[in-house]
C-alpha cells in the first residue's frame, strides 16, 4: 500500500479504535529484537545492533489501540518517522 494511503487508513481506523496505549509507555523489547530478526535492516541488513537512517515503527500506533507485535512493525526512514509522529500526535490523541 502506498504510504498516503497507509496514513489515510490508519487515521480512519484510529478513530474507531479504542485508545489502548500512550506514546509514553514503554515498548517490548523483545517485539523489537524479534522484528529485526525477521526483517534485517534495510541500510546493513544486519538482524541486530543499529539501523543507520532507519527506526523501527508500528505500522498501527499504540497510542491508536495498534499492537505491541512483529505483524504491526515496519523499517521507516527517520524522516518518515518525523512525519507520521506529527500525523500520529493529532489524529491518535486521547
């Protein structure tokens, strides 16, 4: 799905999700390091240790009722991740 569209999708269902998480609360760490041992990273394709240029992100935010799981992650550019945060902050807020 194209990332417009992806952002179109997720606002919509944001709205009629219950808010289940803040951004504030802390992430799985093994979700993390499961993900990166199924999706090496894009810039060293390495499945551990840094992602130079990338962060690790859900796909459904947490602050939008999405799950802390590998299914609901994806690489992101950090430009990208700026983005979609901004996005995230006014459409998923409590």
């Amino acid at each position: 799905m194209a990332p417009a569209l992806l952002i179109c999708a997720t606002l919509v269902l944001c709205a009629a999700l219950p808010v289940s998480a803040s951004a504030k609360e802390p992430r799985s760490t093994s979700v993390k390091r499961e993900f990166q041992l199924t999706h090496p990273c894009p810039s060293t394709g390495l499945t551990s240790g840094a992602c130079p240029g990338y962060v690790k992100d859900h796909i459904m935010p947490l602050v939008c009722g999405g799950p802390d799981a590998v299914s609901n992650m994806q690489w992101q550019t950090i430009r990208e991740a700026r983005a979609k945060d901004k996005w995230e902050a006014k459409g998923c807020a409590r």
